[in-house]
C-alpha cells in the first residue's frame, strides 16, 4: 500500500512540473521583413517585430553574410556599433508592452544573395516569466547596377572636300553653309562621333548639281538619342540651281525666328565682328536653348540681337531680355541709361549705319532730351524770379531804414 501511495506522490509531482514549465514559457511570435533585391551600393533596412500579451526585455543575435552586406547601424535596440557576420543586440525597457521593434541595417557591398537570420536568446514578460524563443529570417538579393547607355549624340569632327565650313565646325551648331566653285562636282563629307560607341549616318548626294546641295549628317548615341547636322553646299549661283533644287529652303526652315508685334523676324546667327557697334562686345546668349550671337554694351546694361525682317529683308537692333526671351525695339531704361544711349548714338557712327536704333527708340531719346531741356528752363526762369524777388524786398527794407 505504501508503495502505491509513493508511486501516486511522484506521478502529482512530476504533473505539477511540467505544468509549471508550460506556464514558464508562454507564446511569443517574431516577425522579420524588410528582405528584398537591391543593386550593389544602396541601404537596406531589416525589421524585428517581438509579438506576445506582454514582452518585458528580450536578447538576440542576427547573422548574416559579411562579403555581401555590411552593417551600418541599429535602432530601437542596443547594438555595437560594427559587426562582422553576427549582431548581438537586447532590447525592451523593462515596461508592459505587447510588442517590441527594433532595425538593423545594412549597406549592400557586392553581388550576391544574404540570408539574415535572427535567433532569440533571451525573451522574458513583463512579470519576468521566461518567454519561447522565436526565431526568424528574411532574404537580401544584391545585383550589380544596370550600366549607364550614353546619351552623347555630338560630333567631334565634321569635313568636306572641297571648300570650307561656315562658321568654323563646333559640336554644338547644327547648321552649315559650304561655298564652292561651279567647276566643283563631288564633295564628300567625314565626320566623327564624340562617343565611339554612336553611330554616323550621311544622307544626300556627294555629286553637286548647281546651287544648294543639302547633306545631313545623323548621330545616334548609344541611348537612342539623335542629333542632326546639317551642310548646305552651295555650287556656283546659288540662285539659279534654286530653280532645280528641292531641297532649296530647307537651310532657312532651321533658322531660329521670332514673331514681334504681326512681323516674323529671323536671328541672324553670323554676325561681322566688323559690324559691332564701338563701345560694344560680341558675346554668345541663349534663345530656346540655343547659341545665338549678341551684343552688350561695356558696362553689360544693354542686351541686343541682330534680327532680319523675314518680309523685306530689312536688318536691324533689337533689345533682348535674356532672362524672359523676349524681343523688343524700345527697353526700359532709367534716365542715366537713357542719357548714356543718347551718347552712344552721337558719338558713334557705325551704330547708325547698322540700325542699332530703330526710329521708335530715337523718338523716345528725343522727347527724353527735349523734356530735359524743358525742365532746365523751367529751373532757370524761376531762378531769376527768385532772384529778382529777393533784390526787391532787400530794396523796400533799405528805404524803410532810410525813413527811420
């Protein structure tokens, strides 16, 4: 009997341990996210998330593949400040919560796939009582960046057989003219693309018929992007192979125009340096996102274009406003500036051979001088009535002393 009794005390006891155990160790859940592919140079950032009724402080290690990703920091959980392959971070506060989050993060070094493993070694409740430990992984894919495609469509050099380029050749201008002789009948172009990558591409006839002979030249970069120049050869008179040549305003159709008040303009792109008014400097502007020739006074105040009238060829100065793009005869001018125009134009004769001033702009600087005159009358006769005024009265007062 005593036997039995003995049997049945250690069958309760062992009983009670083993629920005691369950109790321990209540259910906790980790969930890790944040794995995903990525290229070689970017940050990525790993996300622990500690889930059960109540999670006090916890403790765990995150493993991973040192040759592909390298830690770069953590938060929301104590964590050394370097690591090479395994991370020892605690966390939680100690205070009732039924989550805990913390990150790592990571810079990606090299091509290649990460498995990043966390493993939980300690995980109490907010009661102390000892938690599962849960463990959980996520993946990182490191790839190599897509190499950069070049989008450089220019030419670093551009000949012809015969005659020259006009203007001199820069990657930048589109547009040429080449003059030569009626007993020229081929001319060949050469060009080079600036990346060797791009392609060149020539259209148009070598063998010259008289007067305009159109070629393009056709760069094709590596992206896709394209970029046209184009070389009018103009064979003995233009004028008569005109007649014959379809291709005949397709130079003028590249010109850049401007429309002011109901008149279409066209910008005169090859200025004579001779041409330049004195106290004037030729300099290069924009005009919708392409070079075009200007003028600016030595004190840079004033802006102008050279602009031909498209209907009866008339060439004349225009002020130009960089920053708006607009054209405009008169500009607006304060007195000083006005006064300094003024002796511009007396004093230099070639500004009024090239129209730098329209007629509507020496209207203005006329009745502007002939206001200014005005006013100096006006000062000066009320100067002398001042004058005469104060003689009077000094007069009166004399002769009441004189009395006295």
């Amino acid at each position: 009997m005593s036997k039995k009794r003995g049997l049945l005390i250690l069958l309760i006891s062992l009983a009670l341990v083993f629920s005691s155990v369950t109790v321990a160790f209540g259910a906790a859940s980790l969930n890790v996210s944040g794995g995903k592919s990525v290229t070689k140079g970017s940050t990525v950032t790993i996300t622990c998330v500690y889930t059960a009724e109540t999670v006090g402080v916890g403790a765990a290690n995150i493993s991973y593949n040192s040759s592909v990703l390298q830690y770069t920091g953590c938060s929301g959980a104590v964590a050394p400040s370097s690591a090479s392959g395994v991370i020892a971070v605690s966390f939680g506060d100690g205070m009732q919560s039924s989550s805990r989050t913390f990150s790592i993060s990571f810079k990606a070094l090299e091509a290649g796939s990460s498995n990043v493993s966390v493993s939980t070694t300690d995980l109490v409740d907010y009661d102390g009582n000892v938690l599962n430990f849960p463990s959980g992984s996520t993946t990182v894919t490191v790839t190599n960046p897509a190499p950069q495609v070049s989008s450089n469509a220019n030419l670093s050099s551009l000949k012809v057989s015969a005659g020259s380029l006009s203007p001199a050749f820069s990657a930048g201008r589109t547009s040429y003219t080449v003059n030569v002789n009626e007993d020229v009948t081929v001319c060949t172009i050469s060009a080079s693309a600036a990346d060797s990558d791009a392609k060149v591409s020539v259209s148009g006839s070598k063998n010259l018929i008289m007067g305009n002979n159109v070629r393009k030249v056709t760069v094709t970069a590596p992206s896709g992007a394209t970029k046209t120049y184009t070389i009018t050869i103009i064979r003995g008179n233009a004028d008569e192979g005109n007649k014959d040549d379809p291709n005949e305003n397709e130079d003028e159709s590249e010109s850049l125009t401007v429309t002011i008040g109901d008149v279409k303009y066209i910008i005169q792109e090859n200025i004579n340096p001779e041409d330049v008014p004195e106290e004037f400097l030729l300099v290069v502007g924009k005009y919708d996102g392409k070079d075009i020739p200007l003028i600016k006074d030595a004190d840079l105040k004033y802006t102008l274009a050279l602009l031909k009238n498209d209907t009866n060829s008339d060439v004349k100065w225009f002020f130009y406003n960089e920053e708006t793009g607009e054209f405009t005869e008169t500009a607006a001018l304060l007195p000083d500036e006005i006064m300094n125009l003024v002796k511009l134009s007396a004093g230099d004769k070639k500004a009024e051979d090239t129209g730098l001033f329209s007629d509507s702009t020496m209207i203005l600087l006329m009745i502007f001088a002939g206001t200014l005159s005005i006013l100096i009358v006006v000062v000066i006769v009320l100067q002398v009535k001042l004058l005469k005024g104060k003689d009077k009265n000094k007069k009166v007062k004399n002769n009441e002393e004189s009395r006295e």
